[in-house]
C-alpha cells in the first residue's frame, strides 16, 4: 500500500476501511460545509465531512456570554495543547512553537472559525485579483523589491463579483454600496469595485464615535463608509428561506458564537439545510492526517475517528476545507506537490504565506465625560479606504499599496479587556491605590486612534513547511511558518501611523477629547519585526496557492489540484497574497466559484479543469 | 489525598450580599454570620493568606471603593489554578524547551500552578502579617517576574469576572465600573448616568447553572 510516501507514520494498530462514498471533506467550518451545501443541495452525491472538533449549535451559546472563559482562555478555539504552529523569522533561524495562542487563532468544532468570527465583511479592492499586473504596470518590473513573490489570482472582478454577492445575501451584509455598476454613491465605499447590486441588508446604527469618525473623514475630505458586517442589522431572511433576528449588540461577539443567531454562522445558514439532506453525514471528533493518493489521484483520507481509531475513508473526490495551515499542512504530510524552497524558488507547495497587516498611530483620545455607548457588534464601524490599494499613496516612496482605516470604538466593552486603559504616567506603577484611582477616573473615557489592515505582499522568504522538531498530538509534524516583515511594511505601518494620528487629532477636534502619546495599538511592535505573542488578526493565507500555471501554484483558479483532479483545496490557502481587508467572504466566494465549476464541469467531464 | 484546607473569611469583608459557594451556588451572606469558611482547591490555607495580601496591594480596598479582598478574588485564583489551566492543559508544552526572541512571548516550562508556588516562595509566609509599606516593597522587587505579571492579570480578572467563577463577589467589581452584566438589551443604549441597573450575572440571566471552564476535565 503506498501511503503518500509516509511509510512509517501508520501504527501498528489495524486501520478499519470504510465503505466508499463519493466526497469527503477535511474540515467542517465556513468552507467545508458551503462546499458539502452545494454538492449536497445540487447533486445526488453522498457526502462525507470530518471534522476534528465537537459537534456545535446555536441553542448553546446563551450560556457562552463569559469573558474569562471564552476571551481570556478562549474555549472555542482549538486545544493549542493539542496542535499549533511554529515561527521563525528567517530560514537561517530555529522556529520556535507558538506556545500560547497569540498572533492568529484558529478554530475547531462544527463551523469552525466561522462561529466566533467578529463578522467583518468587506470585498477586497477589484485590482487585488490582478495584483501582480497593477503592479507591474504602475512601478515597471525594475521599480519593485527583487524579492516580491505577488502573483494574479487567476480569475478578475467580474469572475468573482457574483460570488460576492451570492456570499452577502446568503449571510445578509449590513452595508451600503459606494459603486453600483459604475455610479458611484456617497455614503458607501466610492472606492469599490462595480457590484450588481446593493447590499441585502441596511448598515449597522452609527456609534458616537463612529458619528465622531465620519464627521473628521470628510473633513478631511475622505469618503467614510459604515463597514459591511456578517452581524445582522435588521431582521432577515436569506435565498435558503433561513431567517435571523436582528443583532441586540451584547458585545461577545469576536471568540463567541451568537446567542440569538444574528451573526452569520455555519451553525445557523449552512447545517439547517445540510441536517435535511440524507446524502450528508458529518463526523466530529475526526482528525484527517493524511489524504491517500496513486497515480495521481486522491483515493480517500485517513483520519484518527473520537475512539481513536484510525479509519480509512475512501472517496471518489477529496476537498480539504481545514483552514489555510491545516489544508498546507496535509499536502506536505500526504507528499502531494514539490514542497516550495526559497533558497532556489522551485516547487510551490508552501509559497507565498502572507498575514493580513494591521498597525495605526500610537496614540490615545481621552474624552472629557464617559462614552457611554454599550457594547458593539462584531464588524461594527466606520472605515475609509481613500488609501486602501494604489489610493493615495502616490507622494509616498517606497510604499506599494495601502489598505483601510476603521475607527469610532471604543474597545470591546467587555469588562476585564475595557478595564485600564488611562493616558502613560497617570499612575506611578501598574497596581495599587494609585493606579486603581486612575484606572477608574479614566474608564470608558478612552477611545484608541484608527485602526488600519493593509494587504501584506507575498515575498520568497516568507513560505511554509513542515517543522524538524515539534510534533501534535498524533505525533506529526507541525506547520513551521517562516516570515518577517520586510522594510516595505515598516514604511507601510509608518505611513499608516501618519494618517492614523491625522484622522485621531481631527476626531479630537470634533469631539473635544484631547490626544496624548503612547497606548495605542503601535505599542508593544515597536520591534517592528513579525511576533507570534500578542494578538495581531487571524487571517493566514496562501501556502497552496491558485494560478494559471503548474509552475507557479497548486491549485487552478478553481481550487482543483493541478495534478491530482479530484483533489480540491478550498479557503484561503488558495490566495497568492493577502488582500487589504479580513478575508472570509473572499474565501467563501472563490469557494463557491469551486463548487460551480465542480458540478457543473468536472463531474459531466471528469478531468482537469485550468 | 490532600488534606483539606480552608480559607476563613470575616463575613462583613465581602462587597455584595451574594456569596458563591464551592459549588457556583449563590447564597445570602446574613448580618449574623462572622465568617466563612472556604474550601480550597489549590492554595493551603497559609499560602492563600499570603495571595489575598498579595491581591489586595495589586487592587486595594480604599476610599475609592471595595478591592479584590471584597471581591474574593482569591477564590477565582484558587479554582483557576486547580483546574485545567493550572495544569496547563491549554497550553503547548511539548519539548525541547528553548528561550527564543522576545516576538515569541513566554517560551518557558512553568505551568500557572509552578509560576504560584515560586512566586510565593519569593514572597514567604509571613507576607501576609506585614505592614502594608512593607508588602509594596516587596512586591516591588518582584514586579517583573512572571509571577507577578500572572498575579496582577488574575487580579484584574477576578476582579470583573463573572461570579460563576468565584471572585467579582456579589458583583461589586462591575458595580464599581458600571458593567450592566451579559444583558442582550443595548441596542447600543447608554448605560451611563446616574441610574445604573443592578448588574446581573450570567446564571441570573439565563436562569440556569452555568459551569465555568475550571469546573470541567
Ligand atoms: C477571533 C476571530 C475573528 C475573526 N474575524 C473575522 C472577521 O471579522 N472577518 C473575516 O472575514 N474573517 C474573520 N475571521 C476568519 C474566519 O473565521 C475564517 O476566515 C473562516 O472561518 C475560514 O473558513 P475555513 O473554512 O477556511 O476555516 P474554518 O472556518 O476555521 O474551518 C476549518 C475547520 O477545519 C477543521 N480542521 C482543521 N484541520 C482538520 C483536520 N486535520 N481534520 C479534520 N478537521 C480539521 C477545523 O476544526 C475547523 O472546524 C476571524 C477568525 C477568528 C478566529
Ligand atoms: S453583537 Fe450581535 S451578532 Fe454579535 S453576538 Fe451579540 S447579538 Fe450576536
């Protein structure tokens, strides 16, 4: 029997062969199960999800609305005891494990991260599809770092807008559309590529501070928008039939399934469809260790089942859906492709691993009275995007692209996150009566300057493969990420201070709070290279990457295995870079676009598709 | 098995007139009762006398209000620290154990319950019967150990936690910040103002026994 090359990784245990079904998806989060939607609304095939997480539904979580444990130790994510990633900066360093979770998180569990997203939803800018091009065409292939790695998705705009659509009206965005089919509309994002259509839900409610965020914006003459969001403004019912009440803002939102549905969620849009079909099954507690693979063709997956028991199901078609390191890491378990090497460039199994980019002015707006305003949605805000993409940064050297500043929160509202938060040297030390009496004269007093998520460029260096040294719990290898910043972000992040700090002082000026220095969210990077301890945003992308070619991707542009064709690798793993906003409905959309071309093409002819 | 030991505490020292046992379960603290008697999970009797010392200089009870004695947040530390996250059982611990660079965060061995048990030799058994100057001093001289960064964190935590979890009794940790509780009825309403509603804690909410993470594997 050949096991994708690892010969020696099966126990001596008996491996129990389940009978053959036609699909089965590794992964049963955001795009496992739209993918096991479509195959099982659309086709008669019978369809199989493993999932390595616990069996979830919307009914438990009225009782999940704690901060320690879902916060502060962060219940719903995956036991990271169990598996996690390791960092290096550079290939001549040791990686060392990402102990504790920090700077992503990953989910587990029926819907996956998809259950505690914070719901943030916008498109990405119409040229990231063709970044490669823009790229080329705006500086000349001698203007641009020697090391870049940016590569074209593939497909264009008008490819993927009506996936974008067809995602937004399934999880009904809140939102307002800057650019209907060319006009451009004041209030939305101007800067947007064409949609068909508007939103299918209204926008969320203004805040004070997001009221206090527009108003600075426009004086400054930018184009504030209330960011589109998965969090349910109004009542609605979506093309399924499935309806969902408006969002009540309880503020567990982010790292917390919705109590009352409102947020989108595997759990609440895509399982009270796939529970009706006779032709779906999901196993939970089932981890996928390897996909099986002859002469070029997947034959099924092999996975530790709840019992540990290690099962072989076979299949005609193999997706993995296990999110973008997950569904890396099993192709370079299951030795499918030439794993990418950085010091030569050959090979493309692992290249191109990019992190979306945060950073913002490292200040804080002190309001003279409490601000009062509750709690927020996930994805509620207000945001810009005058310097999202090749907006605005024509004076700026050395600076390629962008990305969008969100401003008018004042933090999570939660109380032990909400609570301390006071202007530098208010207290002589971080504890005592001191410290208390400011900690309590500056609550909810203090609002931080705007936030900014920016694309991060794919460079040579920055790639994944399989750690030398540290194992999960079965005992395979672990994803070793290698990645810095590189000078590019440094001027990004700097610049982005700038406007930050702009928008902040104009905010102050509106608002009458005062600015000081020191506290905000630049604080704790200020060594500016790529850390895995504090929280930056859990959006990983790339590693087995789409294109138009063998020689430069994985997958074709519609996640088809190049060289096994009934092997798909759906979500993210599949962008050549990260693009400038959180990246979900991009993921679902190109998913979908698999699903379309799956049914309606590979199964009347099977075959490669490109 | 361990002997069973119990941290006494006057009664008129608690902030609320709830009082969460062992077990979760609210109960009314009456006027008459002098102490109560709390069984310990993790801590021995003299070790938590030390942390709720400790405690108390981190986050005093003064005229600005209750403070972590009030708020029993000896009680979240101890029920933390003797679950599942005191054993580490969140945590990667697989080895080899290696310092790396400061962007890789804590890359060391010890569990909560370790980090606690050298914090405290650090800081004696006699912590608790000195003079409030002298516990600052000391409690300088450790600031930036990992003990007491835990210490301080837990603080803060124990302080505004839900009461499913032992400390932020009869919620005076959200009544000094005016935290209304896990209530699905903003619709983004100020709660500021003068007429603040008496929070209400997760089980009162839902109507339900609510397990903390501790209290489960
Ligand atoms: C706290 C947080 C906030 C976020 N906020 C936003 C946001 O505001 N906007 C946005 O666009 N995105 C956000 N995201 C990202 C979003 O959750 C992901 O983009 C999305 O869930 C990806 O879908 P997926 O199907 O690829 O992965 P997931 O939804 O995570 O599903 C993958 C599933 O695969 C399972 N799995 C993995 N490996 C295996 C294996 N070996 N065997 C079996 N099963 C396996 C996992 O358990 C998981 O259930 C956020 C994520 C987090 C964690
Ligand atoms: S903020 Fe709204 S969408 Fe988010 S969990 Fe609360 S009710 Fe649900």
């Amino acid at each position: 029997m050949h096991w994708g090359g690892v010969e020696t990784w099966h126990g001596r245990r008996s491996l129990l062969t389940l009978k053959k079904v036609d699909v089965v998806i590794a992964g049963g989060g955001w795009t496992g199960l739209a993918t096991a939607k479509e195959i099982t609304t659309r086709t008669a095939l019978e369809v199989v999800v493993l999932e390595r997480g616990a069996a979830r539904s919307v009914s438990e979580y009225s009782a999940n609305m704690d901060e320690v444990d879902y916060s502060i130790r962060m219940r719903m994510l995956q036991n990271i005891a169990e598996e996690t990633l390791t960092h290096r900066h550079t290939i001549r360093d040791t990686a060392a494990p990402v102990r504790q979770w920090g700077h992503a998180r990953i989910g587990t569990g029926t819907g996956g991260g998809g259950e505690h997203w914070a719901g943030v939803a916008n498109r990405y800018p119409a040229d990231t599809f063709v970044l490669a091009t823009a790229l080329r065409e705006r500086f000349g292939t001698a203007k641009l770092p020697e090391h870049l790695s940016v590569q074209d998705w593939a497909f264009t705009w008008n490819d993927i807008e009506p996936y974008y659509t067809r995602v937004e009206e399934m999880m009904g965005i809140g939102g307002k559309a800057g650019n209907i089919q060319g006009r451009k509309i004041e209030g939305g994002n101007i800067f947007e590529g064409p949609r068909s259509k508007e939103y299918p839900v209204g926008p969320h409610r203004k805040t004070g501070g997001m009221a206090q965020f527009e108003t600075a914006a426009r004086q400054l003459g930018y184009h504030p928008y209330n960011r589109p969001a998965a969090t349910l403004p109004f009542d609605y019912k979506n093309p399924d039939g499935i309806q969902r009440p408006a969002c009540a803002y309880c503020g567990y939102c982010a790292m917390y399934g919705c109590m009352i549905g409102s947020k989108a969620q595997p759990t609440n849009l895509l399982m009270p469809i796939l529970r009706r079909r006779k032709s779906f099954t999901l196993r939970n507690g089932c981890w996928v260790r390897r996909i099986k693979h002859q002469n070029g063709r997947a034959e099924g997956v092999v996975y530790m089942d709840s019992q540990g028991q290690e099962v072989f199901q076979p299949a005609d078609l193999v997706v993995a859906g296990a999110f973008t390191p997950n569904n890396v890491r099993l192709l370079l378990m299951s030795k499918i492709g030439v794993p990418y090497d950085p010091l030569t460039g050959q090979g493309t199994l692992g290249k191109n691993f990019t992190h979306q980019l945060s950073g913002g002015a490292d200040l804080q707006l002190i309001h003279k009275q409490p601000m009062g305003e509750g709690m927020r949605a996930g994805g509620q805000g207000m945001s810009v995007s005058d310097f999202d993409g090749f907006n605005g940064i024509e004076n700026e050297t050395g600076i390629l692209r962008g990305g969008t500043f969100t401003g008018g929160g004042g933090g999570s509202g939660l109380p032990i996150a909400s609570f301390g938060a006071m202007p530098a040297g208010a207290a002589p030390r971080n504890w005592g009566s001191q410290w208390k009496k400011a900690t309590l004269e500056y609550h909810d007093r203090i609002a931080g300057a705007p936030t900014f998520e920016a694309e991060h460029l794919a460079y040579k260096h920055n790639y994944l493969d399989l750690d030398p040294t540290y194992t999960d719990k079965w005992g395979d290898p672990l994803l070793r990420t290698t990645i810095d910043w590189t000078e590019h972000e440094q001027r990004v992040r700097a610049f982005a201070a700038r406007v930050s700090a702009k928008m902040a002082r104009e905010m102050a000026a509106v608002s009458g709070a005062k600015v000081i220095e020191g506290g905000g969210r630049g604080a704790g990077r200020r060594t500016g290279r790529y850390q895995t301890s504090a929280y930056a945003t859990s959006h990983l992308h790339g590693g087995a990457i789409m294109g138009d070619s063998p020689a430069n991707s994985v997958v074709n542009s519609y996640l088809q295995h190049w060289h096994l064709s009934n092997l798909w690798v759906v979500g993210a793993s599949a962008f050549p870079q990260a693009g400038a906003t959180n990246p979900t409905i991009t993921s679902l959309s190109i998913t979908l676009r698999a699903c379309d071309a799956l049914i309606n093409r590979y199964l009347k002819h099977p075959g490669a598709l490109a | 098995m361990k002997r069973r030991e119990f941290l006494t505490i006057p009664a008129h020292t608690l902030g609320g007139s709830l009082w969460y046992s062992l077990a979760g379960r609210p109960s009314l603290v009456s006027a008459q009762q002098k102490e109560l008697r709390v069984p310990l999970r993790f801590f021995t009797a003299v070790e938590a006398q030390v942390v709720t010392a400790a405690c108390d200089r981190i986050f005093p009870s003064d005229e600005n209000g209750p403070g972590a004695k009030e708020a029993a947040v000896i009680i979240y530390i101890d029920r933390q620290l003797a679950g599942p996250y005191g054993r580490d059982k969140y945590r990667y611990t697989k080895g080899p154990w290696r310092e790396s660079v400061p962007e890789h965060g804590n890359q060391r061995p010890a569990s909560p319950r370790e980090t606690y048990r050298q914090g405290l030799a650090l800081l004696g058994a006699s912590f608790a019967d000195q003079t409030a100057e002298e516990q600052d001093r000391r409690l300088q001289a450790i600031e930036r150990t990992d003990f007491f960064q835990l210490l301080r964190t837990q603080t803060i935590e124990g302080m505004f936690c839900d009461p499913l979890h032992g400390g932020n009794a009869g919620m005076i940790g959200w009544q000094l910040i005016g935290f209304p509780g896990p209530v699905m009825t903003h619709h983004g309403q100020s709660a500021n103002g003068s007429k603040r509603p008496a929070p209400r804690s997760l089980e009162q909410i839902t109507g339900r026994r609510v397990k903390g993470w501790e209290d489960e594997a």
